[in-house]
C-alpha cells in the first residue's frame, strides 16, 4: 500500500462505514416496523384509514429519494425547530420513509395472497380481525416478505449515498473527502488526485456489502416462495 493509501484507508473504514451501517440497520428496522404495519392497515375494511394510509404510501414511493432526503433536512426545520436533524439523522428519516412504503406494498400483497380459507378458519376458531392476522394471517405474510426485506436492505445500503448531499459522512463522502485532503497541496495533502483507486476501493466495498445479500434474497425467495 502507498505511503498516502494506509490514512485513507483509516479514514474511510473507521469514519466512513460505520454510519453508513449505522444508517442502513436503522432505516431498515424501521421501515420493516413501520411498513409491515401500514400494509396490514392497508387491508382493512374501514375505508377512511385506508385512504390515509395509501395516500402515505404513494406519495413516498414516487417521490424521488433525493426529494425526501431534501425535505427532510431542508424543510421540516421550516416547520418547527425541534424537527432539525444531523444529516446523517435526516437521511436515515428519510430512508425510512421511503423503505417503509415500500415494504408497505410488499406486505400488502403478501396479506393478500393468504388464501380466504385461512381467514375463515381463523373466524371459526373465534378470532376477530385483529387476532386472525396476529396469530394466522402475518406469520405466513411474513414468509413470504422475508425476501423483499433483505432486498430492500441491499437498496438501502446502496441509496445510503444520498446523505453525502447533505452533508453526512458516509462510505462514500469519507472517500471524497479524503481524496479532497490528497489533491491539496502539502503539507495538507501530497498535491495529487487518486480519486481512481478511491473510487474503485469503495465500489468493491459496497460490492461486498450488496452482493452477499443479492444472494441470500435470491435464496430466501427459492426456498421461502416459491
């Protein structure tokens, strides 16, 4: 390794990775909360709630993600002070967002394809609404939704990227900063550009971030769905 890379190196996977993870695991865990229950509510029989609850779902799902990254950082401390954010917190609320429409949709259609007579055997033994989907209805769902979470994680680790827009330290943020502080002259940097081997060294660490859960999603829907 060149006398410049082992600092860059540090940086990157010291700084840089963790919140990228730190980002990832959180907006995933709470758009798999949230979304699993937005598409339940999805399924109800009382419209108004409904109408509420797709109206949330549209609007995040064809907003473009960089538009809610925005918003969230840029707008809602328009609305109040107390909805002021680190960039980092900003895009792991906005990511949340969008991942929870998501698998919003994904659950609802995963609600939806347990067959009618489930239902009505969950009423024959008593259950009402909510206990048929609590106890027969969303443990099957949840089989089948297995597969688009963990696609919907490889997304967000990928889509992690946008907070560098803003202002927060990411994978690839820590990347560019650093190869900023190498292009400055000494004694600040050595007055030379590697954005190249930069650029390819964080291209092959999301690489062995995604790939590895490519695959497993792909496992997961032969074995789960199918």
């Amino acid at each position: 390794m060149p006398d410049w890379g082992e600092p860059v190196a540090r940086y990157i996977l010291e700084e840089g990775l963790p919140n990228t993870l730190r980002v990832a695991v959180v907006a995933v865990i709470g758009s798999t909360l949230i979304g699993v229950l937005l598409g339940t509510l999805l399924t109800i029989p009382f419209r108004p709630l409904r109408a509420l609850v797709r109206l949330y779902v549209e609007v995040f799902r064809g907003l473009p993600i960089l538009v809610t990254v925005f918003a969230t950082f840029f707008l809602l401390p328009t609305i109040s002070p107390q909805l002021e954010f680190s960039p980092l917190s900003a895009g792991t609320i906005a990511l949340t967002l969008w991942g929870s429409a998501q698998v919003a949709e994904t659950t609802r259609g995963a609600v939806q394809s347990i067959g009618y007579e489930q239902r009505d055997a969950a009423a024959a033994l008593g259950f009402k609404w909510v206990g048929s989907h609590v106890y027969v209805i969303l443990p099957q769902a949840l089989r089948r939704l297995l597969p688009p979470l963990v696609s919907l994680l490889v997304n967000i680790i990928q889509n992690t990227t946008l907070v560098g827009v803003i202002g927060g330290l990411d994978l690839l943020e820590a990347g560019k900063r650093q190869n900023e502080r190498l292009a400055a002259f000494p004694p600040v940097g050595v007055g030379e550009s590697h954005a190249f081997e930069i650029l390819i060294a964080i291209a092959a660490l999301f690489f062995c971030l995604s790939f590895p859960l490519a695959r497993l999603a792909a496992y997961l829907e032969k074995r789960l769905v199918a």
